[in-house]
C-alpha cells in the first residue's frame, strides 16, 4: 500500500477546523469577562512558539510522527510508554469532543433522544472516514472549512444589528489576574490541543511544510475564535455569556432580521458538526495509528472499528452531567494536557536537538 501523503492545504484545514472545533460552541475560558478577547490574543502569542518547536520536530525527523519520535529518541522500552500515554491522550480528547457534542444534542438540539444515540453516529462516521485514509479526510477538511467560512461570515454579518458596543466597557474591570487564567484556558483549550497533529506527521510531505500547516492553521483558527467571541460578547454581555453552556447558538438565535431570517441557529450547529467531525476523526487516527505502532501492527486500519467504538462508549460514561462537563473543561483540564501538550515535547525537542547535534559533530 503506497503512503499517504496530505498537501499544506489540505493540513492546514485540518488543523483549523480542529483548533476551532469545540470552542466554536462552547466558547473559552470566560472569567475575564468582556476582556475575554484580550486572553485569545495572548493564547495565540503563547502558541505560535509552541508551533514553532512542534514544526522543528518535522525537521529532525522527516517522515516520521510523534510515536517514532518517541521511540527513536527514548528507547523502546520508555518511548512505548511515553507512546501509550498519547494514544490514551487522543483517544480522551476525541471522547471529550463526543461527549461536547451529545450533551449540545441532549440540552439544546434532540432533547428527547438518548445521548448515546447521535454521538454513536458521529462516531461511526468518523470510523468510516478514518478507514477510508487520511488523504479522504483532508479533502473533506478543505470543503468542509470553505463551507464554514462562509457560514461564519454571514452569521456575523446578520448579527452585527444585534450588537451593543456598550457591553465591552469598562475594559479590563477585573483586573489582569481573570485575563491571565484565561489566557492559560485558552491556550490549553484548544490551541495547543495541535499537538495530537503530531501523531500524523508521516502524512505531511518531508520537507518543509509543518511550519506553514500548524502556524498558519493556528492563526487562521484564532482569527475565526476572536471573532466568534468578539460577536457572542456583543451580543449577549458579559454576565449572560457566563452563564450559558453553549452562548453561540443562544447568540445566533437572536438573530431577526425584519421579522423574516429568524431561527438560523441551525446553520451555525451545522458548523459545530463538520469541526466536531475533523476533530474526532483527527484523534481516532491517531489513536489507531499509535496502536499499531506500539504493538507493530501492518496497518491501522485494522484497530479503527475497535478504538472508534472504544471512544464512544467512553465518551458516555466520562461526565456525569454538563455541569461535571463545563467544570472539567475551564478548570481541570488547563492542568491535566499541559504535560502532553508542553513539557513532553519540549523534552522531545531538546534531547532530539542534542542528539542531532552530537551526529552531525561525529560526522565532522
């Protein structure tokens, strides 16, 4: 079977739709309040660095992803375990994503459908794509971020008569302390989440394109989040956007233009999917892929029916209810990705940096 390879423009609507995914719906972290914006800005300065070292690992290692990474430069036996805590990372982070989706189905959407019900079908979309190859899901990603650009752009066109300016002032009237731990939400959730990106670096071409994908996916993706909450913000206020689980499909429900566009909030739910659908699909493949790397598998195709029922099922059982949900996503999980996210690849980076460095001296 001939490898996979995805172009850079491809990649990079991957990458936006993954980053914007969840948070397109369920916002960032909100305790700064009308200053909420301000913590995104500081989110994507503290990312754009991190891309920067996720797209140097592409370089150390053309052709490879994070698993071989790990192994080549840990060893066998601590690259495998360092291994096994990413495959369990993605398989987590895309029954989170699941689970974000089945309670938006059960308190907004399909209120009298059981919960398993559309995240089973999302799920086994996703399994479909992922058996199907990566090259099919980046075809689908580029569509799929044409159709929500413009989406987007025509929600917030029709919300601007909705806006009031007032509700962003008095600027900063919380002080930097809120903005600040935004900022760290913000940049845990869901900018660095592209580090599950890594787990498909084989698919990238081997020279010089992971630099453009993962900035350009970041900026592109904080650009449209900026904007998202800039519009929930305007529209709603500040006290009542803390208030709500999901403030954009309350915010473009409040859309009424002379009596006639009324009810579009669909539209915008049809934009939550197609991200929620790269997204899972993105960490199902990783998942599978890390398996079949770890225990030397051919392919990974022959695990994605197994691990995409696998995240289902514990993306049914991970939350008690919305509340246990909206807690874990603003305060604990800041805490819990930043090893995965942060301090193993920036270990990775340097000991690959040393490594290289000691090579090319021998070779000299």
């Amino acid at each position: 079977m001939s490898k996979e390879i995805i172009p850079a423009g491809q990649s990079i609507s991957i990458a936006v739709l993954f980053i914007s995914g969840s948070s397109l719906f369920m916002g960032t972290s909100g305790q700064s309040g009308n200053s909420s914006w301000i913590a995104i800005i500081f989110a994507i300065s503290l990312a754009v660095p991190l891309m920067l070292i996720y797209a140097r690992l592409h370089v150390l290692f053309p052709g490879k992803d994070l698993y071989d990474m790990l192994i080549a430069v840990f060893g066998a036996v601590f690259g495998r375990v360092l291994s096994c805590l990413y495959i369990w990372y993605a398989l987590h982070l895309g029954a989170l994503v699941l689970r974000n989706f089945g309670e938006f189905s059960k308190t907004v959407a399909l209120t009298s459908t059981p919960m398993i019900a559309p995240m089973l079908m999302i799920g086994l979309l996703c399994i479909w794509v992922v058996n199907a190859g990566m090259e099919v899901l980046g075809r689908s990603a580029k569509f799929l971020l044409l159709f929500s650009f413009i989406v987007i752009v025509l929600i917030q066109l029709l919300s601007v008569p909705k806006f009031e300016y007032h509700h962003m002032k008095p600027l900063l009237d919380s002080g930097w302390g809120p903005v600040f731990a935004d900022t760290a939400g913000s940049f845990t959730f869901p900018f660095a989440e592209i580090v599950i990106f890594l787990g498909a670096f084989n698919v990238l071409p081997a020279k010089g394109s992971a630099t453009r994908v993962l900035v350009s996916g970041s900026l592109i993706a904080g650009i449209i989040i900026i904007f998202v909450t800039l519009r929930n913000l305007l529209v709603l206020g500040p006290d009542i956007l803390s208030s709500l689980y999901f403030p954009s499909y309350v915010a473009v429900s409040r859309i009424n233009i002379g009596d006639f566009l009324t009810r579009i909030e669909g539209s915008a739910a049809i934009v939550f999917v197609t991200a929620l659908f790269i997204k899972v699909s993105l960490c199902l493949y990783v998942t599978c892929n890390g398996v079949s790397k770890v225990f030397k598998l051919k392919s990974y195709r022959s695990v994605v029916l197994q691990m995409g029922l696998i995240m289902v099922y514990l993306s049914d059982f991970i939350y008690k209810d919305i509340m246990e949900m909206q807690y874990f996503a603003y305060h604990i999980y800041k805490v819990y990705a930043l090893p995965f996210q942060v301090v193993i690849p920036v270990m990775l980076w340097i000991a690959a940096e040393v490594l290289s460095r000691r090579k090319s001296s021998k070779s000299i």
